[in-house]
C-alpha cells in the first residue's frame, strides 16, 4: 500500500468514525449515562448494540469514501461533506440542546419554536455550503479535527461512565404478573392507588352523584388526610414504610433502608407469613428484594430491538436539526421504534402503560400474540360482549387492568396476602372521560371531575370483582391516592358543611402545597358491615397506614404513626407535610429538589391548619 492510499485510507476512516460514532455510539451512551435511571437493561448490554452498529456504519461508509477515485473531486468533498455533518451533530446534540418539553405525551407546540428551526437552518445551511464550496480546505482539517472530536467525546463518556451510581434494584428484577389476580381465600389487604387522585375532587363528585357511594359500601371515607409529599417518588415509600425522605442521602439509598425498616408493610408482612405482591406505577420508587416482595423474578438484562430503537430515535431527535424532529418524534410514537417489531407481551404491557403516554406500545395485535395476550384479547372480548366498556376503551391503561383483573380475579392461594396496585388514576394530561372512551381533555377541574367519575366507576368494578370470588369481606382494602395535585391547578373546593366552618380561600404561599397534600382515602375494615359509606373527620395521615394495618393484623412492633382505626375525629394531631416543586427530569436525580417543611393542625382542607416551620430539606449541591 503506497503511502497515499495509506492516507486516503485514514482520512476516509476518521471522517467515517466521526460521523457514526457521534450519532449512533456517543450520542445514546450520552444520553444514557446521563438519565440512567430511565433506562431497566444495564449499560454493558447496550454497549454491545451500539460497537455493533457503530462498527458497521463505519465499516461501509470508511469503505465508500476510501474507494472514490483521488482525481476530480469526488473524495474530497465527500471527505468535506461527512466531516462537516459529523460536526453539525456533535455541535446539534451538545450546544444547540432546545427545551421541547417533557415527553409526557402532550403535543409539541412545533409552531411556537419556529426560532429554533431558524437558528438551526441556518447554521446547517453554512456549514454544509462552506464543507462543499470549501472542500479542499476542509477535506485536509477532516482527519486531525475528527480526531480531536472523536477524543473529546470519548473522554466524557468515560468521565459519565465511571460516575455511574451503584446499580439500582429495579435494573436486576422485574415483577411476575402470572398470579397478579389470585388472592387469599382466608385474609387479604389490598391497596388500590389510584394516582393524583385529590380529596376533594371524590367529594365534589359524589355530592353531586350520591349515587358513586354506593360502590363503596362498608368503607370510610377519610376526608381529613394528610399526605406526605406531592408526588409519587416520596409518596409511596412513605405509604408503604412510614418513613419520610429528607435529602440527607441519596434516595435510592433510603429506599434500601426504608423498605428494609421495621414498619415496611411488605418486609414485615413477608416475616409474617404473608405473600406480598406489589405492582407500582413505577419500579424506582421501590427498593426491589426477594426479601421484601414476593412476585420478584431475576430481570433479564439483555437489550431488545426495541430498547435500541428508541435510543436511537432519542438520538436521533437530540442530533439533528429542528426541522426534522418532528419526522423523528411522530407523535411520539417515535420513527425507528415504529418501524421495529414490537417485544414480547411483558414488554408491551409493562413499558408504557404506568404512564398512560400516548403512543405507547399497542396492546392488542393479532400477530405474534403470547398466551398472556390471547387470555388479556379473550378478558377484552368477554368485557365488550357484556358491554363493560366501549370498544375505545382498549388504550386506556386503567381500563385494560380492569379487563384482566375481572377475567382473572380468583382466591387461589392458600395463605395471607398483601396487594398493591398503583393506576394511573386522574393523573393529568387527561385522557379518558368517564365513559372510559380514550380523549383528550381539556385542563381543568371540570375534565378532572370527568376523569375522577371514571375511575370511581373502575374501583366499583374491582370491588365488585372482588364480592363475586367472596374475597371481599374478609379483606382489609385501602382504596387510595399517593397525593394531590402537586402544583394545585385546578383548585380545591369545600363542601358545603366544611364551607360553614372556613374560608374556602387559599393564599398564595399555599398553593400547590394544600392541594396535593390532601389525597383520597378510604378503609374497608376486614369483615366490616356494608351499611353505606361513612364519612370522618378523624386527623389522619399517611404516616398511619404502616401501624393500621399491622394493628388491625395484630403484629406487635414500634410503628410510626397510629392505627386509623384508633383515631378519634376530635383528636388533637399534629401532621407533617414535605413540599416540593417536581419535574420528569427529577426521577433521574438522586435526590429530590429542596424539600420545606409544613406542620398541619386542624382540618387539612383549611388553609388556617398549614404552617410552615422555616425548616428546609436542601438538594445537596
């Protein structure tokens, strides 16, 4: 090889590496180190995917610019060109990173961030002219400054990699769904959360529609509680351990020690005998052990098409420019991943239906359908033959949990169980009416009274389900809300014997704060008298459902808190609330934003009862 084949060689690989390493190799590792607590495989897997695909991007784009013919200018522009478009992405995915929201399933306002598109164009429109007009030039920078590129996107990767945090729980198991349904025939206690749902939106709903009371007969409604915190990432450890966050250490690492705590309702309820099923909403606000959780399995951590798909459709939408991610996002059903065949029937089901986003992965195909899919499409063609639920319905989370829960609902095992569901309850965005058709609502509180409606009527029906298998009088059934609305935006509104006793006013300093620290609570007691829906005022929090329970289930032991059961309604308590201001972004940190202090004393729907102690939790700098 002749020493300027040699080079054409090496300048044609440098180009190469530059361009698909960027896009296809440092570009994913990126943004998963950086957001590694979005992602349930393990980075050493993905790596494989990305050398592979990386590896052969180069291989047939080094292989093409190496074999245009020297003379004319063939190979120096196409040197010129892919040196040029390898700095436009690394330039695009690192210093021109747009704010386009949360992927939370809300349409991207495109026609408000036209600017965007402008600056990007422009710059596109320059470099590229300038690689072609000025290739000769550019064509003899293109090897050293690849390199330059290629070594400072390699050093930063190695720098996120190695500051890696330890492993979480939920990256080495996932849950066995196979015995979801199957309760004990002897002594349950069943938690139904349902998400965001606020006090007094349940109130508001069945003043005005008496009739909802009656799905829940033999329960009282405790109007007067007391949440934790105003999302679920503190909320449900607090529900399940009694034991409240405060920054002073990372919070996976509480979450250890929480649910290992000696009022960790699954830990304790494991010691003593009882089968301890949990299916959250989300894996990382539970510390995952065979120890703590029954229905735990080893996760396997290979990486599917559709986990790379993804990544590299994030990739994709991050590197290039803004008038081509809209192609990339697709109304976040996103471009690659649409186009992969879809996973197994756990993948499906699991991956997007916690979260209810839209464009998440069908439930439903006909092809490549597993036995678990086939028994789900059977428990939805049963449903719709009685006409349950409109044929819609099928795309809405909560509706598709109830289908299978009321196909498959049996007291199959023997000993004592405990249960937890976490739905998606009246999580805003909105998307289903209280008909269970799949809409989009607009946001407000008559949308979220429209919601709340539906998913009262879900809880009827899993009550229900539960009468007809005669598990239900002899269950202790928390049927529940982990908070507010944490950012109060639909406001908060008193009953008419509660509007004679206080202001319905709520200062400003309070907003958000009261309304989220509110959320719905109802107790069906285990063998508890169906004599109607009774309503209390007793002051009662969510530090207290650790020690109901094990009081109610006669487990001796030193809980926080005090059984509900226990609390009179003139009792004198004082509550403690832990406000913060969240975002989506917020569950890849690991610790949650400043966390201020509130102290609660009278009725918590009066914004007289709120105080704030000066007292600040602070994020760790």
């Amino acid at each position: 090889m002749t020493a300027e084949i040699k080079k054409k060689w090496l300048g044609a690989a440098a180009v190469a590496l530059l361009f698909a390493a960027t896009l296809l190799l440092f570009t994913p590792a990126q943004l998963y180190l950086t957001n590694v607590f979005e992602f349930d495989y393990l980075f050493q897997k993905l790596l494989v995917w990305l050398l592979v695909v990386t590896g052969t991007c180069f291989v047939i784009l080094t292989a093409i610019i190496a074999l245009l013919p020297q003379k004319g200018s063939a190979h120096s522009r196409a040197l010129a060109f892919f040196f040029a478009l390898g700095v436009l992405l690394w330039l695009q995915g690192n210093l021109l990173v747009w704010n386009y929201g949360i992927f939370d399933g809300r349409e991207i306002e495109w026609k408000k961030m036209v600017a965007f598109g402008v600056i990007d164009g422009l710059l596109w429109v320059a470099v590229l002219a300038l690689a072609l007009v000025k290739y000769k030039f550019v064509a003899k920078i293109a090897r050293a400054g690849s390199m330059l590129l290629l070594a400072i996107q390699l050093l930063l990767t190695a720098f996120n990699w190695l500051q890696l945090p330890e492993m979480p729980s939920f990256k080495k198991y996932s849950f066995d769904r196979s015995n979801r349904f199957d309760f004990s025939a002897r002594r349950n206690v069943i938690i139904l959360l349902l998400d965001n749902f606020e006090s007094d939106v349940f109130q508001e709903v069945i003043d005005e529609n008496p009739a909802f009371k009656k799905a829940f007969s033999g329960f009282t409604y405790y109007r007067n509680n007391v949440g934790g915190f105003p999302t679920t990432y503190a909320s449900v450890p607090l529900i399940l351990t009694a034991q409240y966050f405060d920054n002073s250490e990372p919070i996976q690492t509480f979450l250890k020690k929480a649910y290992f705590s000696p009022s960790s309702i699954p830990k304790v309820l494991r010691q003593n005998g009882f089968r301890t099923d949990l299916f959250p909403g989300n894996t990382k606000i539970l510390f995952m052990d065979p120890e703590i959780f029954s229905n735990l399995e080893k996760r396997e951590t290979g990486v599917s098409r559709q986990d790379v798909a993804y990544l590299y459709d994030l990739s994709l939408f991050r590197s290039l420019p803004h008038f081509l991610k809209r192609a990339v996002y697709n109304n976040q059903t996103w471009f690659l991943k649409n186009l992969i065949p879809e996973g197994t029937a756990e993948n499906r089901v699991a991956a997007k239906d916690a979260l209810g986003k839209k464009g998440a992965l069908r439930f439903f195909r006909k092809r490549d359908m597993s036995p678990d899919e086939r028994q789900s499409r059977r428990a939805w063609q049963l449903a719709h033959s009685r006409k349950l639920f409109p044929p819609q319905s099928e795309s809405v989370p909560d509706v598709k949990f109830i289908i299978q829960f009321l196909n498959q609902v049996q007291a199959a095992t023997p000993g004592d169980v405990f249960k937890f569901f976490h739905l998606h309850g009246v999580h805003d965005p909105f998307r289903m009416d209280e008909n269970f058709l799949p809409v989009e609502l607009e946001p407000n509180r008559t949308s979220w009274k429209n919601l709340a409606r539906g998913e009262i009527k879900l809880a009827r029906f899993f009550l229900n389900g539960l009468k007809k298998q005669g598990i239900f009088n002899h269950s202790l059934i928390f049927v529940m809300a982990d908070h507010g609305h944490p950012r109060g935006l639909y406001g908060r509104t008193l009953p008419p014997d509660l509007a004679l006793r206080g202001s319905g006013e709520i200062p400003k300093e309070l907003e958000g704060v009261l309304q989220s620290g509110i959320p719905l609570l109802l107790i069906k007691d285990i063998d508890a008298p169906q004599e109607g829906m009774r309503t209390s005022d007793a002051p009662v929090s969510l530090t207290d459902i650790a020690a109901t329970i094990f009081d109610r289930l006669q487990i001796s032991g030193n809980f926080p808190g005090k059984s509900i059961f226990h609390i009179r309604e003139n009792e004198q308590r004082q509550r403690r609330f832990l406000y913060y201001s969240f975002t989506l972004d917020d569950w890849d940190n690991q610790f949650l934003p400043d966390l201020f202090e509130y102290e609660v004393n009278g009725h918590a729907w009066f914004a007289s009862s709120w105080k704030a102690t000066g007292r600040v939790f602070k994020t760790p700098r």
